[in-house]
C-alpha cells in the first residue's frame, strides 16, 4: 500500500487548482503511484492532489479524513489574533470547502470521529467510522496518588495558548495545588503568565519519553478545548496512561469517552473538582473502567481490520 503522508503533501495551492502547476516532486510522485497497483491511502484532504487524477482511476483509495478540513480551518481563524494569519485561515476555510468535493473520487472515506462520520456519510455513502490510532497497545495506569495536576499539549499553536493561558488565569491562580503545563515550544505568554506563582511549572519542549512520564505520573490530566473539532490524540494518551481525566464538554462530545472522564466547563466548578479529585487515589475499580471503554473503541487491532476490510482483503 502507498501511504501518501500529510506532512509531505502538496503545497496548499495544488488543492485549488486544476493540474496546470506540476513540479519536479509531484511528477515523481505520480510516477512511484503508478510503479503497481497497491491501493493508496491519502492522509488528509491536503494530500488528494491525485485523487481525481485519470491514471489512479482504477485503484483503491482511501482518504482517511482528520477532520472537516473547512470548519477547523474556520474555527483557527475565529481564535487567531494575527491579521495576516486570521485572513489565511478565513481563505484556507473557503477553499478547502470547495475542494471537498475531490472525495468523490474516493474508493472509501474513514473519518476519524463520529462528527466527521455524520458530516461525510451524508454526502458519500462509502464512509466509514475508524476511530484515532495511537501509540497504545494497552491501558497502563498507575493505581494511586500522583503529584500534580497536568496540561499538555503543543504550546506555540493558539488553541493551546488559549486554553492554557485560562487554566492559568481562572484555574490555577486560585488553588493551592501543583501545576505543571508542558509541550512544544510554549508561548511567550505562557512563560509570562506562569512565573508569577511558585506552583505552576512550565516544562519546556519535553522528549517523548519524558511526557509519557509526566502523564502518568500526574494525579489529574485536565484537558480543556475550546475548539469542537473531533477526537485529540492527547485526550487518548491521557486516558490510556493517566489517571484522573478533567476536560470540557467540547474536548469530549461525541467521542465515547464521556463516561470516564470528569466534565466540568466554568473555572469554579473545575476548581471544586480538582479539589476533590485531589484526595481520590485512582483504584483498580477506575481502571478496569478504562480497560472496558478503550477495548470496545478504540483499539488498534480493530481498526486496523477495518482498513484491511476496506481493501478487499
């Protein structure tokens, strides 16, 4: 199988136009697609450049979808404090709501959470539901008490920033509790607005084995978005090697997982959760809770066979 990586696709622009711009990397592209017939698995609505194209007629593609490409775009540009920025998203929004309609050409679509199944089957009958793959094989929690309470996440990315910049201001500022906020390149923001209280941390740009650990050892996960734009891979991690989760009702609608995390939306009432998960060692009982609802949905293996279904095997 070809597996056409969305970090390697196509600048932005070939997704608008007709194929009058081909360049060097897009012709050798093509000629590896049709080296053999595998099927093509496209990562993203930005890499179907090819999609339509008259010589991969014949093969199975499948685009596995991230999200409704248009309205995450969308949903940047209402966050985003850059002029410039702000504008490129409101047109990135526009045009990939035209360029949609490539996924007509589509052996299958595998959408990535149910919002994005309900949005596409509705237009293409050969949707199918394939949940997130992730790094874990199996849930692996440690029972007990943990040390603080964690956000995570890449921190130079607005929704991030937003979302910590909150915690910071109407969460951790007003509770005695350990803080620590770690991921990719933390905004100046972050930095500023964090050193004004002993009790918040901000750990900076930590290696993978580094954040595994930060998150199970912490007591609480708390995972707020304001931003509803399908399942997050962090949400996942947390839920597969950390103990307490506390998220808002948009990091877990429609995800399945709203019955083992702790939802809570306005800062007094997550302040009052925290306090009490606080004193609540993680038990046995919690995780094999976990283990229950992670098994049905989403495991690896399962989805794995449905994409193996999807190519005729």
């Amino acid at each position: 199988m070809h597996y056409y990586k969305r970090e390697t696709g196509l600048p932005y622009v070939f997704n608008t136009l007709p194929y009058i711009v081909i360049t060097r990397t897009s012709n050798n592209l093509l000629r590896n697609l049709l080296k053999d017939d595998y099927p093509i698995l496209f990562e993203g609505l930005h890499t179907c450049f090819f999609l339509p194209h008259p010589d991969l007629k014949n093969r199975i593609k499948i685009v596995r979808t991230h999200n409704v490409e248009h309205e995450y775009y969308r949903s940047l540009y209402e966050v985003e404090g850059n002029h410039f920025n702000k504008q490129y998203f409101r047109m990135e929004s526009k045009k990939l709501k035209r360029y949609e309609d490539v996924l007509a050409h589509a052996s299958a679509i595998a959408a990535i959470s149910p919002d994005d199944f309900n949005y596409f089957s509705k237009k293409y009958t050969n949707t199918y539901y394939i949940p997130a793959f992730h790094f874990h094989e199996k849930v692996e929690i440690k029972e007990g008490f943990g040390a603080y309470v964690l956000y995570h996440g890449n921190l130079s990315v607005n929704e991030n920033i937003q979302a910590a910049l909150y915690l910071i201001k109407e969460v951790f500022s007003k509770i005695n509790v350990p803080f620590r906020i770690a991921g990719k390149n933390p905004d100046s923001e972050i930095l500023k607005a964090a050193q004004e209280f002993i009790h918040i941390s901000v750990i900076k740009n930590p290696g993978r084995k580094e954040m595994d650990d930060l998150i199970a050892n912490a007591h609480i996960n708390i995972l707020p978005t304001f931003q509803d734009t399908g399942i997050k891979l962090k949400l996942l991690n947390a839920m597969f090697s950390g103990r307490h989760c506390l998220a808002n009702s948009l990091m877990v609608r429609n995800t399945g997982l709203e019955q083992i995390c702790s939802i809570k939306n306005k800062p007094d009432t997550i302040i009052r959760e925290i306090k009490k998960l606080f004193k609540l060692p993680y038990s046995k009982k919690f995780i094999e809770d976990r283990k229950r609802v992670l098994s049905d949905t989403f495991s690896n293996e399962s989805g794995a066979k449905k994409i193996i279904g999807l190519l005729g095997f």
